[in-house]
C-alpha cells in the first residue's frame, strides 16, 4: 500500500450494538481461557464497566499485570456503524487511526 502520510485510508466499518467501541490488542479480549484477563468473558467486562469510579465517556481497562494495557473503551451514545480510518507514514507503519459515525457516505 502506497499512501501519503496525509491520506486517511478506509480500514471498514465497526457495527456497534452495546453501545460502545473497545480499541486494544486482541488477545486481551474475552477467552475463557485466561481468566486472569479483565476481560476473559462479557460478565467480566460488564463488571469493568459499572464500576463507581468508572468515566462514563470511557476508560482505561487496566492489564492484569498493573498499568494500562489491556485497551480503552469509549461510549458512543448509541448503536450504530462507524467508519474505522488509519493514517500510515511511508514505511506503512500506523501514525494515528479515527473512528467516525458512519452517516452512508462511506
């Protein structure tokens, strides 16, 4: 892929049901298989985020090994599609990514 480091590329669209989008590494999320992870099932998560000292814009889902890690949730303020957008540098490493309301113009 050759872009500008200008150009925002079209990753695809994120359809949110829970009202919620989740940036992070995938193999922090939901498995049963290491329950240590804050998020090893959607009980868990839902936990994480009913927390009294929760923002309700969105949080930091700490690692299990301390610190920050594990991903960040943000509140969309609803259901809907989003349109998922990165910008690379020229080497093809990601410099930032956006995510906006998809309105059909997609």
């Amino acid at each position: 892929m050759t872009t500008s480091p200008k150009s925002w590329v079209p990753l695809g669209i994120c359809h949110v049901d829970a009202g919620m989008l989740m940036v992070g590494d995938p193999c922090y999320s939901a498995h049963d298989s290491h329950p240590e992870h804050p998020i090893h099932n959607w009980s868990a998560f839902c936990d994480l985020l009913y927390k009294d000292d929760q923002n309700p814009r969105g949080m930091q889902i700490e690692h299990p090994r301390g610190g920050a890690g594990c991903g960040v949730v943000v509140c969309t303020g609803g259901d809907g599609q989003y349109k998922v957008e990165a910008r690379f540098n020229n080497h093809g490493d990601l410099l930032e990514m956006r995510v906006r309301p998809d309105r059909g113009e997609y």
